[in-house]
C-alpha cells in the first residue's frame, strides 16, 4: 500500500481528535552554543504519552479492524506507552511486551494506562518475538513500532504539522530507530525538505541497511537503545529513505548526553536520549548546516527520568 501525502492527510483527519498539537519553538542558536542562527525544535515529546509513537498507535487501532481479543504490540519502550494510551482512550485491550532495557519511566506509564505489561528478554527483538507468539496464540491484533503501513502513515502526520508550523523549513533532523518517524516525515516531504536521520553510532540501523541496499542486523546498544536500537530498520521505510532521506550521520553518547544537558539548561526541555540525538548531531558537526540554512530538529519524546541536570558533561 502507498505511503504518500494523500494517505498521510487522510490519516491525519482519523485521528486529529486524539493528538495534541505540539509546539514549535524557535531558538536563537546562540543559546545552544551553535554560532548565531536561529533553530526549529518541533516539541513532540509534549504529545500525548510523551512521544510521537501516539500518532501511529492511533492510527492503527482507528484505521483497522480490532478483534475481540484487543491488540499486542512490543516495543522498546514509547510505542508500548503509547499503544497503551491509545488503547485506555479506545476502552480496548492491550498486552505489551518490553526487554529488559525499557526504562522504568516507560514501564510506569505502561502500566499506569492500564495495559497487561510483560518485560521478556534484554532486546526489542526478544520483546517483538514474544509478542508474535502471543498474536498466534489469542488472535489479538499485532500493532508493529515501526513496520507497518498504517505506522507510518501515522508518523508521517508529524511530517503534516511541521509543514504548517515551519514552512520556510530547509533542513529536518530526525531520530532514527526502527525508522517508523523518518519514513512517514519523508514521505510526506517527498523531497521538498532535506531529511538527515541521525542514529547512535552505537546502533546503526538505517546506515547499515543502506550501505547493504536491504534491512541488515546491525548493533543494538548505547545509550538510547530503549528507542534507537531495534536491530534493524523496517522493510517498508527502507524504499522511500532510499528515495527521499538525504543522507544519516552518527552521534556518540556523549554528544547525546550533551543534547540533553543543552535541551533542560537552554529551553529547559526534558528529552529522553534517543530525542535529543538529532540535536546532538548539530552539537558535535556531525551535521553542519549551511550559512543562513533553516534547520529544523524533531524533539521526539520525552518519557525519561535519567537526566542529570548537574555540571555539563564534558564536550563529546
């Protein structure tokens, strides 16, 4: 099935209802040590749930047929909050299955929405394995993170709001896990917009799976492997990043860890790891903007609590 602006805008209206539309906030570059140019943060961690997940949670509990048995969904952490946010507003079942990486904040939201929370295996992959089985054995509705048509039509609605909010928009940074939000971005963008992912050095997902020309297993640790080290990048984002991702860069930890000290002491914003890695890779160069290029950074999500608001850490 096309992922295409149409699709996108017709998912947008489906599940309007349920979406909090997050601010933009511009921000003078000097006030996060980048030289004199102003910046874009899309705040999506504001979103309901805490993070952009919600968009395709929603899209697919609304856009699809939900049995009896309710729905199943694994997840590292945001996509399982989210299913199961979506799912308590939507008075349907849930089961979640995490690894043992999840972070407690996102295991507490999980619970707190009411879903039947199972933490199985140290990696998304056990967690996604587990999920399968349980699909097979209760008939309830798999909801994939990042593979899945109506996934990425949900995510790609951020992609929607951001083209209201930012016309004037030359570059996006994205975060890229699974690739769930950079193939909805893209393809509602379709090449109007660079599109940069970035990824952890420490798990490169969509760099190895476009260096090989397919999805490839890739590491899956560092210090945001609860949202950015699914092992692999879906089958179905991978043809339009082909088409409309301008290129990925990596970033370290440290340079993740500075984000988000910048993010809380210039704007104080919380953002969990894996949502402050795009503007991380503005912080150590990995990405260098243009003299008057318009960049915009997607803040993702921010259901963290591991976020020492103490002495800076040292430059990455």
């Amino acid at each position: 099935m096309t992922i295409d602006r149409q699709r996108i805008e017709a998912t947008y209206e489906v599940i309007k209802p349920y979406l909090r539309l997050t601010p933009v906030l511009e921000v003078e570059g000097t006030d996060v040590g980048l030289g004199r140019s102003s910046l874009l943060l899309k705040l999506e961690l504001m979103q309901h749930a805490g993070s952009f997940k919600t968009r395709g949670a929603f899209a697919n509990l609304l856009l699809r047929a939900v049995p009896p048995a309710g729905i199943v969904a694994a997840s590292g952490g945001n996509h399982g909050v989210a299913v199961a946010y979506a799912a308590m507003r939507l008075g349907l079942r849930a089961k979640v299955f995490v690894p043992t990486i999840s972070s407690p904040a996102k295991i507490e939201r999980i619970r707190a929405y009411g879903a039947d929370l199972v933490v199985v295996g140290e990696r998304y992959a056990d967690a996604l394995a587990a999920s399968e089985a349980w699909a097979i054995r209760s008939g309830a509705m798999a909801v994939h993170a990042y593979d899945q048509v109506e996934t990425l039509l949900g995510q790609g609605t951020l992609g929607l709001e951001i083209g209201k909010q930012a016309a004037a928009l030359d570059t996006l940074l994205v975060a890229v896990g699974g690739g769930g939000l950079i193939g909805g971005i893209a393809a509602w963008y379709a090449g109007a917009v660079r599109i940069v992912g970035v990824e952890p050095d420490a798990a490169p997902t969509l760099t190895r799976a476009l260096a090989a020309g397919r999805p490839v297993d890739a590491e899956a640790g560092g210090i945001a492997a609860d949202s950015l080290a699914p092992r692999r990048v879906g089958e179905l984002m991978l043809p339009i990043a082909q088409a409309y991702v301008d290129r990925v860069v990596l970033v370290s930890d440290a340079a993740i860890r500075q984000a988000q000290h910048v993010l809380w002491s210039a704007v104080r914003v919380v953002a969990e790891p894996g949502a402050a890695a795009p503007l991380a890779a503005l912080l150590c160069q990995a990405y260098r903007p243009d003299a008057g290029e318009r960049v915009g950074v997607v803040v993702s999500g921010g259901n963290t609590t591991a976020v020492d608001f103490g002495e800076a850490p040292a430059d990455p």
